[in-house]
C-alpha cells in the first residue's frame, strides 16, 4: 500500500503493545463501553521516541514529578538538555539580576546532572535555541521521532523527520517511558509551485502558506511540505518552512529528505560516519511519499505569486504583501471582522496605511525561525555597509554559540556592529520576551521571530513578523521597504 | 490525575477566536517550577481593562468557559491549563482547541467539549445574556447541556481516554506497565540513533 512519508515514520514508531490492547480491552469490558469503530481515529497509540529535547522552562515540573514518583529517565542516551528560553543574551559572566530565571537554570543543571541527561549549558559553545542546535550536531535525522516540550520543535521537520511539541505531562512521560500516547493526525499536503522572484525567502513562503489555510486550518494535521520551491530551498529555508507549521494550526511539517538534506548532515558530529553514513542515506530515500499517495487535504500555492510578506495584526495569518496596504475590516469575511478591529486598535494601525509607510521602532534578528548563518549572511548582505536608521534600535541574537562563532569568522558580526546593531549571545530573546530583551510598551518592532500575538515580545509591544532581509532592511531605513526593489530601496 | 465525572456551574463567554496561550499565561510567569500558582497571572494582560468578561462579577466562581475557534494555540505552555485551572476552570466548551492545549488538558483532567458553531453562538449568547445559567457537563453520558434540560447535546470521545478521566488514571502509570512491550521494541530497533553521551 502507498504510503505518505508521515505514514512511512509513524508506523515505524508505532509500538505494537499486546498488553495496552488487554488494557484497553479490560477497561472497555469493565465500564461497560462499546468499542465504537468511529472512534478509531481517535484511538491512541503508544508511539517511541528517538530523540527527546528538553529545556529549562517546561522541564522542571517533569523532573520533580519523576523524583515524586521515585522514577528515572528511561534514556537519558536519546535525551538532550539545553539553556535557552530565558538565558540572558548579555553579561552571562554577570551574576544573573533575575532569581527566578537563575534558579530556573541551576534546576535544568542539577536535573540533567542527577538523571545522566547530557546539557549545553550556558558556557558550552554548542549552547543555543534548541531547534537550532538539533540539527546543527547532526542529531536530527530524517526518519526519526522528535519532541521536545516546545511547540516550534516542528522545524526539525526539515530533514523529514516526525518532530512536534508536547506539553509538561508529555514531557515527564516520555522522561519516563520513551513514549507518548498519541492518536493519529491526519494528513495535508501544502505543494508551492513556480520560482520564487526576487527578494522573496522561505519567511515569506510560511507566511503566505498561513496566509492562506488561516491560523486553524492546520488543526490536527500533519504537512507535508511539497513541490519545486519547496525542493530548491535550502535546509535552513526548509527549516524556517516547518518551523512556522504550528502557526497554522498544525503540530508537525515535514520535507522529504533528498540530496540537499544529505549534504548538508554529511560530516555533522552525530551523523553516521563511513559504511554507516551509506547505509543511513540508501535507508533515507526510502522515505518520500509514495507517487501514488493520497493526503487528507490538498493545498496549492503559486510559488511565483509569493511577494515580501509582512504581518499588520496579531495572529501570524494577519499578513500582506510589501506593497500592500493595512486591510479594512469592512473588507473580510463577517466572522474575521471583530478579530481583525481588535487587532488594528492592539497594533494602533489605520485601515489603508501602505505597509511601507510604518515606522518602526526595534528590529530583531534571530529566533528558531530566523537565527541560522544562512540568515545572518542575508541581513549583513542587506547592511552591506550602511547604517541604522536614527531612532530605531537593533539587535542580532544568533541561534547557537556555534553560529555566533561562525558569524564572526565570516565577518558578519563586524557588519552588524558597523552598522549600529548589537550583537548578542545565543538564546530564545526577544522573540518570547522572558528574559530582559523585550519591547517597551507601544514598541513597534520588525522581528524575523514566528509570533506577532498580543503581548509576546514585551507588554503592550507591537510585532511586525518578515524575513531577515526585510528586517535588516526596515533597520536601516526606519520602516518597512521591499527587498525585491534591489539596494536603491534601502537608504544609503 | 484527579477524576472527572460531571462539571456544572455558570459559564464564562471568552466570545474571541484564537485565544493563544501567550495571553493566557505570558512568558514572563514561566519561571517559576511549581504546577500551580498561575491563576492570578490568567488573561494578565486583557484583565487590566475593567470590562473584560473575567472582571465581571457575575461569572465570579464560572466553572466552565465558552469559547470559539482555536484556542490554546500558539506555545505548547502546560501552564496555560494551570492557569486556567487556578481560575477554577473544569471544563471548556469551544469550536475548537489547539492541539497541544487539548491534549495538555486531558493531562490536567480539564475537559474540552467541541461543539458545532451554531451551539456555541447560542451557549455564547445565553451566558452573554443571563450569565447565572448554569451548564451540566456529564462525561459519563457525553452530553452538555442546560441543567433546566431545555438544551443538550451529545459530544464525542475516545472510550478508553474517557474511561481513564473518569477514574484519574495516570498515564504514566499506565505506559510503565507496559514496559515489556516498550523493550521488545528497543531490541528490535536499528542501532543508528544518534546517542546524547557520546562524543
């Protein structure tokens, strides 16, 4: 039977469990419940996972219900630890000023050292946002299960491996079993078609992707993302793609693995090495969606049509082109309407206002999104020289002390500098607002990070979602400007 | 877990799409290690204006909150169920949930009922109009209704997750009993996983 690639991952990490359908059975038996066959794809099963990443957030509740219980971490081995949602960017030699970020540290640290659970801590320079230094040490591999108490773990979907977020419960679950009870989702194809004109980036594929299906169109679905400007991103344009899958709903993206996938794993620290990196790739093409598989849903996007996206509202499907202007919410459908007027008084935007005309405040470059080289290489080819626009403050965070590292090899750091930029250490920043890197209240920022909601980068901080261009762009010029127009757009 | 039978107490009208759990919870209350403690941090941000739905005193004490499409999305926070949980909510009624949300509140033993639109506009409009009506939700029979009896409706769920809400059953619990199964899988497993304590 033809398979999609989901179907390919999934039922090979379908634990077949004769004692949970005795369980299942008994209990159905006991209580006097019909097993309704409607029910079926409601049904969980216990589903093995490979890779198991866990940070210091939604971690430490996990562990002290395991020390509760007098349980353990069944694999420590297949579990990674990382600090990075609420490191601070700057002076970490520095006593930290917050007790409660310090405390929520050393928890992660005396966790992962009590259970035998290998951490990045925050001097190691593997250290970073944890979707980035996944697939950074070749951890992440297609074919595999990951999770991670995080909901943007959907972007190691890139590699074409299962990968979402689970919450704190699930974390501990896994913690102590390896698996996770799970009911099967279903499946959505989202094909982009064409070539991609100029100045637009995979950011501004997502966001017209969610443009399209809506903030809940992914619900209970996986996507599989397909089709010839899917195939010509690179890993890091594939990443930033599945990255965003939950802001349309959908707790996993996928890409099927192919040669772009391998070279960029080839030579990793963990990929497999000699006759086993070759047994690895022959097992790896094998996971691409039969030709003749069918999905749940068919979406297909033109590819060519796709323009410099910038978000105006409060949900990441709040978005429009470059040239566009800020929607009237006379102009969308009835049900849309309150949330659009909502989002237009939040965001202190008039309806009509062209998108090039907003003024901005803070620019922020970085995020599980947007923090890899390859975006940093964009930004700083924007800058190419120029300055920060007066008024407006900006900051680069990259995604892991070995990009950061990388960066300042490559030069890129001294073009950010040069330009007015500060230049942080590696961590989650500014794109949640938990450490001091947030907005001041009525901020408008430029953010390359995935969510523009109320509140999310600092209370009453406005956020105006676009891709690393875009947003190095918006710095120097001190409001939006299209990329696609070439350097005569960008102020000298 | 703590064991769900039936809910009944007013409803709350959260009448807004895509309620995400930034403004359930910020992240700036993420800090702390403890499951509970966030109530007073719920909708932080949407209560310091005196007429949001929580500010009114006539849903003091709502059990369950009405709500539309999507909510729960956006971060997989297990604090968004605390929080709503230190509000004194046991049951939510909605269009949809997030998925993450949904299954974040099964661990809690919240329960979420999905409902068609034109329900939820009535629900909604009812709570909105005369906020003591009390709602009744019996997960045994799997139906929401009025307690006047004058409106119900019948709602679906696994059989095998509603038998272990109703008794609490901890999942972990569950999955560890099983652990023979778990280890014939690993023995079956290829040995190519990328293993974390190894250099």
């Amino acid at each position: 039977m033809s398979k999609t690639l989901f179907e390919k991952v999934w039922d090979q990490h379908v634990i077949d469990s004769p004692l949970q359908e005795a369980a299942r059975r008994e209990a159905l038996a006991e209580s006097g419940m019909a097993d309704h066959e409607e029910m079926l794809g409601e049904r969980q099963v216990l589903l093995y996972v490979d890779l198991h990443l866990v940070h210091e957030v939604t971690s430490p509740q996990a562990f002290e219900g395991l020390r509760q219980a007098g349980r353990s971490v069944r694999r420590p081995d297949l579990t990674l630890g990382t600090v990075d949602h609420n490191v601070p960017t700057i002076g970490r030699e520095l006593p930290n000023p917050d007790p409660l970020s310090a405390k929520q540290i050393e928890v992660m640290q005396n966790n992962a050292q009590e259970c035998g659970v290998t951490l990045y801590d925050i001097f190691d320079e593997r250290q970073g946002i944890v979707h980035i230094i996944g697939p950074e040490q070749g951890f992440t591999q297609p074919g595999m299960t990951i999770v991670c108490g995080d909901s943007h773990t959907s972007t190691h979907g890139a590699f074409g491996a299962l990968a979402f977020g689970i919450g704190t419960s699930e974390v501990e679950h896994v913690l102590a079993t390896q698996t996770l009870r799970q009911s099967r989702p279903k499946t959505m194809s989202v094909e982009v078609t064409g070539a991609l004109g100029p100045g637009v980036t995979a950011k501004d594929v997502i966001l017209a992707i969610i443009n399209e299906i809506g903030v809940h169109g992914g619900i209970g679905h996986v996507i599989e993302y397909r089709g010839e400007v899917i195939r010509n991103l690179s890993m890091e344009g594939r990443m930033t793609v599945c990255n965003m899958s939950i802001e349309a709903g959908a707790r996993a993206g996928l890409i099927a693995p192919d040669q772009t996938t391998f070279e960029y794993m080839k030579g990793r620290p963990k990929a497999p090495k000699g006759d086993e990196w070759d047994r690895a790739v022959e097992r790896w093409r094998r996971l691409p969606s039969d030709d003749d598989a069918t999905f749940d849903r068919e979406v297909l996007i033109d590819g060519s049509r796709i323009r410099p996206f910038v978000t105006w509202g409060t949900n990441p499907s709040q978005s429009v082109a470059i040239d566009g202007v800020v929607p009237h919410p006379e102009e969308v459908p009835a049900t849309q309407r309150e949330s659009v007027e909502r989002a237009l008084t939040y965001m202190n935007l008039t309806p009509g206002t062209p998108i090039r005309d907003i003024s901005i405040d803070r620019v922020f470059i970085g995020s599980c999104t947007n923090g890899r080289i390859e975006d940093l290489r964009a930004a700083a080819a924007v800058i190419d020289g120029k300055k920060v626009a007066g008024g407006v403050s900006a900051m680069v965070v990259p995604g892991s002390g070995l990009v950061k590292r990388q960066a300042e090899e490559e030069g890129l750091a001294e073009v950010f500098k040069a330009a007015g930029f500060e230049w942080r250490d590696a961590g989650c920043s500014m794109c949640l607002g938990m450490n001091p890197d947030i907005l001041l209240p009525g901020q408008r920022s430029a953010s390359t990070s995935n969510r523009n909601f109320e509140g999310r980068q600092g209370p009453g901080g406005r956020t105006h979602l676009l891709s690393p261009e875009m947003a190095a762009a918006a710095a120097l010029a001190g409001h939006f400007v299209d990329v696609g127009d070439g350097p005569s757009a960008v102020p000298a | 877990m703590r064991s769900v039978s039936t809910v009944r107490g007013k409803a709350v009208p959260m009448d807004r799409a895509n309620v995400d759990t930034d403004q359930i919870i910020p992240a700036k209350h993420l800090k702390r290690i403890n499951r509970t403690g966030y109530g007073p941090f719920a909708f932080e941000a949407w209560r310091q204006d005196p007429d949001f739905v929580l500010n009114n005193p006539a849903y003091e004490g709502a059990k369950i909150m009405l709500t539309r499409e999507n909510f729960g999305s956006g971060s997989s926070r297990e604090h968004a169920v605390w929080a709503l949980d230190g509000l004194g909510i046991e049951a939510m009624v909605g269009i949809s949930f997030a998925d993450i949300f949904k299954s974040n509140c099964f661990q809690s033993g919240v329960l979420t009922v999905e409902l068609p639109r034109v329900d939820i506009d009535y629900l909604m409009d009812l709570s909105i109009t005369t906020p003591e009506t009390e709602l009744e939700i019996d997960l045994g029979e799997q139906t929401v209704g009025t307690v006047d009896g004058v409106w119900a409706h019948h709602f679906q769920i696994d059989p095998f997750r509603k038998y272990r809400l109703q008794r609490g059953l901890d999942d972990i619990s569950m999955t560890l009993e099983l652990g023979p199964d778990i280890d014939e899988f690993e023995r079956q497993m290829p040995d190519w996983l990328p293993k974390t304590n190894s250099d």
